[in-house]
C-alpha cells in the first residue's frame, strides 16, 4: 500500500485537510493517508522546513510526502512534483523542499492538467493540484505524465540556518518552539558533542546562561538544561515548564555555547 503524508498549515479546524484526503480517496481509495502535521504556523515555510528535514526519512520507500505551506497560491510560483532516490514530494516551489534538494534527482512542473480538479480555484491548489497529482502518483504514473521537467538545481532554495562551530564557541539559533515549549535550536546534536569533548560549556541565550546537559527531560528538574533531542538537534528545555516563556525566546534567537 502506497503512502501519502501531509504537512500543511490548514489547522485543524477548517475542513481543508479533510476535502484534500477526500479528493485522494476519490481517486485511489487504497492508498494510506498520513497527517505528519498541519499545524505549521500560517505562512511559515522555515518552520514547514523543519517539520519535512526531521520527518520525511522514517516513512517506507516510495512515500509521497505532500507539503502545501503556500502563501503564493495563485501567483506565479510554480507547483512541482519531486523524486528522490526513495521518495517523492509535492509542492509549491517557494522554498518548502529545502531540506530535501540535494537529494532530488527529477522535477517536474505540474502543467498536465489532466490530473488536476477543474475548475481549478485560485486559493486552494492543495485540494485542486497537489492532492490529485499526489493520488496519481501513487498509482504509478511517472513524473514527465504531470509536466515539463527541470533540474533540481532550479528548485527555489530559502535561507536556512546553520550552526557556526568555531574553536571555543558555537553559534546557533532556536529553530522552533514544540507544543511543550521546549526551544529546539539548529546545533546538530552529534556534531556538537564531538566539538564538546570534556569539556564543560557555558551557554547563552537572551541574557540567561545554561550550565547542564542532561539526557533525559525530568534527570534536568526545575533548572534550564540542554538535551540532545529526538529531532537530531539540542534543545533548551526547563522539566514541567515551557523554556520559551522562562527565556523569554523565539524563533530566530541566538545562542552561544563557549568552552570553559
């Protein structure tokens, strides 16, 4: 059984997510429907980047992961369809398949508008292009069926930050905020405890320092810590608190973690 996953900023309280499972169960009533998320803040494609780069490779080979954060609807981005080496992806080329260009080795734009709902509108190309061009994939079509091809390379690229390690310091920055408030930062968990060694640290952020690292939530207790996450990344996390309200932080802060 083929393997559709959605990552949207719809929310859950509209119908649309439900009217795009709709649309591909009209047309392949076989295929499974994975919701990894639509809960991305409106618009934000670096948190829609986030959600993609640490999800995607845990689903079975030929996964089509469909991912609509698309404040371009209707304008002049492009929609395309995407093939790895073992999965595919759909989307509007605004920046969302960053994590996942350099694996990319076919693209096409979705022109073939034989695999689109018609009338196509101009607000809610999720349930009129990507939901159905996803659907046929899964049966099998080929990618050149849905468009012209174009290389990889032209795929839209947003900026995406990564950790700065230096001698005695590393630079990074919070790259989310979870539902539990913990701030998951874009310093690669493993690169870092290569860098650390022995030696102790001294972690910044918003004027407040961190001294612990610990491997599990509740081993850190009351006190802010850093914790190699389950994402890959290092987290500030406070145990039973939100660490985002304790820091005062967000998305886009800065941290610096010195050597001592």
């Amino acid at each position: 059984m083929r393997v559709i996953t959605f990552i949207t900023d719809f929310g859950s309280r509209e119908p649309f997510a439900g009217v795009m499972k709709g649309v591909i169960y009209s047309i392949n009533p076989n295929v499974k429907i994975v919701d990894i998320t639509h809960e991305i803040r409106p618009h934000n494609l670096q948190e829609a980047c986030f959600v993609l780069l640490t999800s995607y490779h845990y689903f079975p080979q030929n996964t089509i992961h469909t991912i609509i954060v698309d404040p371009g609807v209707g304008g002049e981005r492009k929609a395309v369809a995407c093939k790895s080496e073992k999965f595919y992806f759909v989307a509007p080329d605004n920046g969302v398949l960053t994590p996942v260009k350099k694996k990319i080795v076919e693209a096409v734009v979705l022109e073939n508008s034989k695999y689109f709902l018609k009338p196509v509108s101009y607000t809610f190309h999720g349930r009129d292009i990507f939901s159905p061009v996803a659907a046929h994939i899964s049966l099998g079509r080929k990618l050149e069926e849905f468009g012209t091809p174009i290389s990889p390379q032209e795929l839209v690229e947003i900026p995406f930050p990564q950790a700065i390690f230096g001698k005695r310091e590393v630079k990074g920055e919070v790259l989310y905020v979870d539902r539990f408030g913990n701030l998951i930062t874009n310093i690669p968990a493993e690169e870092f405890f290569e860098w650390k060694g022995s030696s102790e640290i001294k972690a910044l952020l918003r004027d407040k320092e961190i001294n612990r690292i610990v491997k599990s939530y509740k081993e850190g207790g009351v006190e802010s810590f850093l914790i190699p996450g389950s994402s890959g990344f290092l987290e500030v996390s406070i145990y039973g608190k939100r660490a985002c309200q304790h820091f005062k932080a967000r998305v886009g802060d800065g941290i610096i973690i010195k050597k001592l």
